[in-house]
DNA sequence: CTGCAGGCCCTTA
DNA sequence: TAAGGGCCTGCA
C-alpha cells in the first residue's frame, strides 16, 4: 500500500466525470480502476490523501502518467478564476478534483462509439459485457477480429455496431493507424478521426482529450451546448482558454450535471 | 410506460 | 452547407 498526498485530485470526481467509464465504487471511499490492462484499489482517507494499492514501481510507470499527476491544475484554475466569469469559478470549486486521464487509446475510441446518443449506466453495461470473455480487460483489436455486427449487436450496441466492426477491421488492416494518430497535433488529429463512420466531431474531441492528452480539444456534446446556449447566449469566449479549453469543458460539464441532478 | 440519452449519417433544399 | 429525420436499446 501506498499513502499518498495529492493536489487537485478527487477520484470520486474523477469517476462521475464522464471521461471514463470503468472505476467504480467498490466500498465505501474505495474505488477499483480498471485501466491500461490494470487493476488497481484507490482509498481515499482523507481529503487529499489516498492508498494506492500497488508498488511504487507500477505507480510511476502506469498511474502517475494515467492520471496526469505531473500536471499543476491549480495554474489552470488560476487563469480561470482571473476572467472572472462566476459561472466558471463556481465550477472550478464545486470539481476542484478533477483531471483530464491519459487513457488507452483503443479503449477510448470504441467507448466513445458507444457512448453517442447512449446513457451513461447502458454504456458502462456495455464496456464490461465486451470485456467479460476476456478476464475484465478492455480486447485489442485482435481479440475482436472475428468479431460480427450480431456479436456486437447482442452485447447491446445497437446501430453503433457497424462502426466497431469496420473500425476493428480498419485498424488491423492499417487504414486505421493508431501509431500514427499519436503523433498528429490536435487539428490533424481531430481530422483523422472524422474519417471513420461513427466518429463525428464530438466523439473525436473525447478520444483526443481523454487519451490522446490534447486539453486544447473542447468537446461539445448536449450539456456543453445548453451550457453555451443559457448561460454564454450561444457564444463561449474559448479564446480566453487557449490551449485548455478541454479541461475548462470538463469543469462545466462536471458542474451543470451535478446541478441538474441536485447533487448540490 | 414513454421519452430520451455526453451524436452521427444521410438526404434534401 | 445547413437543417432535419431516423436510428438501437434499456434506463429513469
């Protein structure tokens, strides 16, 4: 067990954040993340301290970069807080934990597919049936290759399972190159991604700034564009957060659901 | 029990 | 090139 003091983090709210679709809940105050082909038992015990539950070793070759803990979002807070926009420093209080993950960039393409006019707790249902056969981890695209448009549609994927299908035979053919996609800057990635049936602007936004790290992609799903729409009379000033306007959407996104659903 | 959910594709003008 | 209908399905 590891005892660690971190800054800017809340699991709690890393979980509900909407960016990931696997740490749970296990017990209270502990949380099990499933990631990268890992396992790992988070506990929090107080307000900036938890237990990581694996070596040290594994912390700094898998959760560190995971959960972005090289990063200071205290500065970005700072910036937000100095445009004086009330709605924004609301949220920064209100999900002062959140972090944009480094996640597996398989994984998240194909959660991202399924995501699109889909709820939250179907989602999920649907991640951890794909990953039922295979000892709870996410499959490569290998373990997928025979894999049918009624496979998919019985795991529940409905008009969404074509695309994985095409997707999976894309990338084992190198139409799809996954390599590649890593090395582009975020236009030329958002691009690339928009190439493939399935993935539109939105879904390409989400894989590119919650895997590919770009925090300068802002994705705007039917939270961000009521929030644009009430609250920025249909204009948001994302000028004003050059070169991390992503993980300003995060706030926002994190801050009117947790208005809606009366968490606060 | 309906309506809808963190969109996207396709057609139409 | 912008706008709008249809789409799988199960959860609230």
């Amino acid at each position: 067990m590891l005892r660690k003091v971190l800054q800017d983090f809340d699991i709690e709210q890393i979980a509900n954040s909407g960016q990931c679709f696997r740490i749970r809940e296990v017990s209270p105050s502990v949380w099990l993340v499933k990631a990268l082909g890992h396992r790992l038992c988070i506990t929090k015990i107080n307000q900036n301290e938890y237990l990581f539950d694996c070596t040290e070793k594994e912390y700094k070759s898998v959760w560190i970069d995971y959960f972005d803990l090289r990063a200071d979002y205290s500065l970005y807070k700072k910036i937000i807080q100095q445009t004086q926009d009330t709605y924004l420093t609301k949220a920064i209080n209100y999900g002062s934990g959140i972090r944009i993950l480094k996640q597996d960039l398989w994984e998240t393409i194909i959660t991202f597919i399924i995501s699109q006019q889909n709820n939250i707790s179907r989602i999920k249902n649907i991640i951890e049936r794909i990953c039922l056969p295979f000892d709870g981890t996410f499959p490569s695209p290998t373990l997928l290759k025979d894999y049918t448009e009624v496979d998919f549609k019985t795991l529940g994927l409905g008009y969404r399972a074509r695309y994985i299908v095409d997707i999976v035979k894309a990338v084992l053919n190198g139409t799809f190159d996954l390599n590649y996609l890593t090395t582009l800057q975020t236009q030329d990635a958002l691009r690339y991604l928009k190439k493939f049936d399935g993935i539109g602007p939105k879904v390409a936004s989400c894989i590119s700034l919650f895997s590919l790290h770009k925090i300068d992609a802002f994705p705007v799903d039917i939270w961000v564009k009521r929030i644009i729409e009430t609250r920025y009379a249909g204009a948001f000033p994302i000028e004003k957060y050059a070169g991390f306007a992503g993980i300003v959407q995060q706030y926002m996104f994190f801050y009117e659901r947790s208005l809606k659903h009366n968490l606060i």
